[in-house]
C-alpha cells in the first residue's frame, strides 16, 4: 500500500529514528499521523519487508559479531602454536596478556556512547570493524610481551562499542517485538565462533608456512575482519530511506512501520515505585 508523502519528508523521520532522538522523533510522529502516515499496514508487505531486511542486515551482523568474538579469542588458539614460547611470555604475563582487552573494553565504554550519538552508525562501526582488524594484524607483528599487550588493549578498545552499536542498529531496522530473535540470531554468532573458529586454527596452525603459526592465525583473520569492515560499510545502508536492496514503496514501509513503533510505545518515564518493586521481587 503506497502513501503519498515527499521524499524529504520520509528521510527527515529516518534520520530522527537512526539517531535515537525519542522526544523529537513522537514529535514528528504525531505530524505524520496527521497527513495518515499511520495508515494500516498491510501484513503481506511487512511479512516480504521483514524477509528483505533478514536477508540483508541480519548477516551482515552476524559476519561482523563472527569475527569479533574469533578475534577476541584468538590468543588462546594461538598459545597452543607456540605464541608464549616465543614471546617469553611466563604465566602472569600471559594472564595480563588476556585482562588487558577487557580493561581496552572498559576504557573505550564512554567515548564510544559518546560518538554513536555523535556520528552516523553505520559509518563509525564500519571504520571500528576496519580499525580493529588491523589491530589483530599488528598483534601477529609483536616481538615481546610490551607488544602484543598494547596491541590486545587496543583490540578491546577498538571492539568494545559493536554488541551496543548492533542493539541500535537493530532498533533502527525492526520493531520492537521482532528484537528478542534478530539479536539473538546476531549473539548466536559467538557459539558459531567457537566452533568454527576452533575448525579454522588448527587448519592454519598446522599447514607448512614460512613464518610461525601463531603469527599466521592473527595475519590472517585480521585480514579477513578488515574485508568485513569494507563489506559493512558499503553494503550497510545508512537508514530505512537509503537502503539499495528497498523498492522505494518498501522504503517507505520501513520508515512508516518504524514511526508506529515508536509512536505507540509503552511509558517509558522513570518511576521509583517500579524501581522499587523490582528490588523487592525475589524474581529479579
């Protein structure tokens, strides 16, 4: 069902939605309800809508949590060929080795929020993917334990803002009651990652190369995150305006159902009366 309304009206919404402004976007809500924007959607659409955007969005996800999880746990595949004989790594150092992406992880948590609600998504994380995965280059490249410590740091730092930028990404493309599945579908990937990944090092670590294995597993799946990152940022579109696999009806679909969504959302004001109960629940 086609809706008559402007082009520039409809990327307008978009960007409201892509950049999480919830006062601004119920605002505009009600404008669009007033020239029938809120008109009933037929289901059928939807239903090729949602396959479009599973078929599209939803991999590119899972691709990039994929490699984010294998790369995050690839020192301890690496260690089994060789990385802390090498590297003179005796046992504390090793653990340091291991806490050091978490507390890259730790540092990167604020200004991470702080520039998804600055830049555009898409583009930020497709950098973040680019960047990291030339960090897990580099940790191949280490010589002693003040390298590849820095560079493990790093690589927390660089990963630290996908798991809450995908949870935007998510509510920028589905409905609320299509959440619980699509992130779980995205999460699912850490479980694949293990088993896959498992698969994949020993492929590598005991194939004939001239450089040490260890080295070779880091070179190679950093290489393989920074051609995700490439991937990402030019299939990734940056709302439901630009989005190239969308007929412009199912652009238009996309930012309606989105505006609904947001429009009939429950209360979302803080009550101490409910925090209260919470605490007192023997559930939660």
């Amino acid at each position: 069902m086609t809706v008559a309304i402007n082009n520039a009206n409809i990327s307008e919404k978009a960007e409201v939605c892509a950049h999480g402004n919830d006062d601004e976007f119920n605002t505009e809500a009600k404008s669009m309800h007033e020239t029938n924007v809120f008109e009933a959607i037929d289901p059928e659409e939807e239903k090729k809508l949602v396959r479009k955007l599973d078929m599209v969005i939803l991999p590119l996800m899972a691709f990039v949590y994929f490699f984010q999880y294998l790369d995050k746990s690839s020192i301890n595949y690496a260690a089994v060929f060789g990385l802390r004989e090498e590297l003179r790594l005796n046992g504390e150092q090793f653990s340091w080795v291991i806490s050091l992406f978490y507390f890259g992880q730790l540092c990167s948590e604020y200004p991470a929020a702080y520039l998804l609600s600055r830049l555009r998504i898409t583009t930020f994380v497709g950098i973040t993917i680019i960047c990291w995965g030339a960090v897990e280059m580099a940790i191949g490249g280490t010589v002693n334990f003040h390298g590849i410590a820095a560079t493990r740091f790093f690589l927390g730092f660089a990963e630290a803002s996908v798991s809450p930028a995908f949870i935007i990404i998510t509510s920028n493309w589905y409905r609320r009651h299509e959440h619980p599945v699509r992130v779980a579908a995205w999460i699912s990937m850490n479980g694949i990652s293990q088993i896959v990944g498992a698969l994949l090092m020993h492929a590598i670590g005991g194939a004939e190369m001239s450089i040490a294995s260890w080295r070779a597993i880091f070179l190679i799946f950093g290489g393989l995150t920074s051609a995700c990152g490439i991937v990402f940022l030019i299939m990734m579109p940056k709302d439901t305006t630009t989005a190239w696999f969308l007929s412009p009806q199912q652009r238009e679909l996309a930012t309606r159902r989105l505006a609904i969504d947001r429009a009939t959302r429950d209360r979302a004001e803080f009550n101490k009366a409910q925090m209260w109960e919470a605490l007192k629940s023997p559930l939660t």
